[in-house]
C-alpha cells in the first residue's frame, strides 16, 4: 500500500505536466488550420451585406384613349407573355375599323373607273379628232367653190363655225384625257396612292382596334396596378408594372479596397434574406459600374477642399443568379471568390485607366457587361 501511495502522486504530476503540452498543441493545431483556410480559401473571397436584388420594371401605359371593362389580373399575381391583363371598350375602334374597310372599298372602285375613264376619253379623243377633221375638210371644199358661187357666204360662215367649235371640243376632250392620265400614270388599281393610303387606314383602324387588349410583352409577376374598371385612360396613362423575375440581377456595393482580386465571370455565392441562408443561389459577375455612389450623386463630392477627410469609397458590382426566384429590392449577402476565372491584363489595364478617369481607385476588372439580363 506503501508504495501504490507514493506512486499516485506522480502520475498526477506527469498528467498536470502533459496538460499544458496538449493544450498547447490544440492551440496551434487551431491556429494553422485558420492559416490554411485563410490563405488556400479566404484570402481569395470577398463578403458583403449591403447588397440587393435588382430587376427590370416594365410599365404598361394605354396606347389607344378608352374606357376600361375588365381587369383579368391583380398584384402579385403570375402573368404570361401574350396575355390579355386589361381590356377597353373595343366599340369605337370596331366602328372605324368597318368605316375604313368601307372606304377601301370604295377607293377601289372609285380608282377602277378612273381606269375606265382613261379609256373613254381616249375614244372620246378620236371621235372629237374625227369631227374636227371632217369639219376642216368640208370648210375647204366650200373655200374651193365659193368663187364660182358654189355655195352662199352664209354656208362658208358656217362651216367656218363648225371648224372653231369642233377645234375647241378637240381641246377639251385632250385636257380631259391628259387630267384622267395624270392620276394613273405610272400606276395599277393595285398600287394607286388612294388605294394605298385607304389600305394604311385600314391598318391604323385593325391596330386600334387591336390596342384595346393591353397584353403583357413578358412574364413575370404584376405590381403596382393602379386601373380601376369604368377608368377613362388616355395614351400614355399607365396602367400596372410586371417585374421579369427571370431577368434579375444584384447590386452588390464592395470596398475599393475589397476589389482588388475581383474578375468578370468569378463564380458568385448568394443568401437572401426572404429564404435565409440554408437557400444559397450560385451566379457570375456580370461588371463593375464606372463609378463610386458619390461620383455618380446629383450633387457630387468637391474633394479639392483645405480640409479633405479620405473615405474608402463602395463600388457597385452586378452579379448573375442562376436561380429567378429572388425577389427585386430582397437584401442578399454577397461572396465573390476572386480565385478563380477573371479578365486578361489587358482588360485590366485598360479598365484602371477608365476608373482613374472616372475619379476612383480600382485595382480590379471593371468591364462592364453588355447586359443585365436573363
């Protein structure tokens, strides 16, 4: 028993020696896998809050003046491409459309028989030529045999007479032809200007008529509906919005100073705050604005000032989800992980010269995409 006693207290030595070496080691072990991490993942990302999820907004305005009958859609509700959300009352364009289809056919035949005229008076022409000529003849029989007391005086004035007013009705005759050819030359019934012009407001009436259906040019889903049934609307009255939620994208506002390893197409990690974070959504960056919120301010900043007080400017960046579930103005977390993919050293160059004109510090890639779009 003796010597088991005196044997415990060094084993409780040699453990409250070894504590400290294990804690140590623990401590350290710790310490170079946050190393690790850091400079094999975390030194390549850049994280940020102040970002959110923007979209185009495409307002529907009337485009023909009428009274609104039916409304077959309400906010927040889902819209296709091509469907009808408001209809006017379609009785007034109705009406001049029939009353331009009328007038069209009306211009048809009226241009018909200005062909036909044409050729009337080019027969009403010979036969006036034919008068004339037979006029002039009998006048100069008469001449001949008027010395010899062949005919009276009284018949020469006569034939005299009948020569000027048959000249005359020539000349009508040829102005009349002249005036029916001048609307036709260079033209067929098909072709006419009246035609034409009466076909063009047939159309203009059709797309009138067609205009009472105010459709939706894209899916998405409606906001801000401000038309009311029995609404007078007037062109330009705008009537609701549709948000496109497969072409959105987000405003992601970094640090100068975060931007530095950032590049066009880097894969981009994204959390809203509608789905919390378990729901992560995976895109690209899209560009980099020209310039910081204050150089693009109504009233920027006057830096050339005694006392000037240097603040890290945030740039706004566009990036890409994958997923349209995200909602426009929903606040998003941002991770950019700047390892991978990025823009050529020219584009990088060049890039750095437009953001020193611009009046801001950029170390990254700021070529802007050609589109926000889906």
């Amino acid at each position: 028993m003796g010597d088991e006693e005196k044997a415990q207290p060094t084993k409780n030595a040699r453990k409250a020696r070894r504590l400290p070496t294990f804690l140590l080691s623990c401590v350290l072990s710790v310490i170079a896998a946050c190393a690790v991490y850091y400079f094999a993942i975390a030194r390549h990302r850049v994280e940020t809050d102040d970002a959110y999820v923007n979209g185009n907004l495409v307002r529907l305005t009337a485009q023909v003046s009428g009274t609104v009958i039916a409304i077959n859609t309400d906010e927040t509700q889902f819209v296709g491409r091509g469907q009808v959300l408001v209809q006017l009352d379609p009785h007034d364009t109705e009406i001049a459309l029939a009353q331009a289809k009328a007038d069209l056919g009306q211009t048809v035949r009226d241009v018909a028989q200005l062909f036909a005229q044409e050729s009337r008076d080019a027969a009403a022409v010979d036969a006036q030529q034919t008068l004339f000529t037979q006029a002039t003849e009998d006048l100069t029989r008469d001449r001949t045999v008027f010395p010899v007391h062949g005919v009276s005086d009284e018949t020469l004035r006569h034939d005299e007479h009948a020569v000027s007013s048959m000249r005359a009705a020539l000349e009508q005759a040829q102005a009349t032809l002249a005036s029916t050819r001048a609307q036709i030359t260079g033209t067929s019934p098909e072709n006419h200007p009246r035609v034409l012009q009466a076909a063009a407001a047939v159309r203009a009436a059709w797309l009138a008529s067609a205009r009472t259906r105010v459709v939706a040019p894209v899916s998405g889903y409606v906001v801000r509906r401000a038309v009311e049934l029995g609404q007078q609307v007037t062109p330009s009255t705008e009537m609701l919005a549709i948000v496109p939620v497969d072409s959105v994208w987000i405003d992601a506002n970094f640090k100068e100073d975060e931007l530095e390893g950032v590049r066009i197409g880097q894969p981009v990690s994204v959390s809203t705050d509608i789905y919390g974070s378990h729901a992560t959504y995976h895109g690209k960056v899209l560009g980099l604005n020209a310039g910081t919120g204050s150089a693009l301010d109504v009233l920027p900043a006057q830096n050339a000032t005694g006392n000037w007080i240097k603040i890290v400017q945030r740039a706004a960046r566009a990036h890409q989800p994958r997923s349209p579930r995200a909602r426009a103005a929903s606040a998003a977390r941002r991770l950019v992980d700047h390892g991978q993919g990025g823009c050529t050293q020219s584009e990088r160059r060049s890039a750095i010269e437009a953001a020193r004109v611009a009046g801001i510090r950029e170390h990254g890639c700021v070529r802007r995409a050609g589109s926000r779009g889906g």
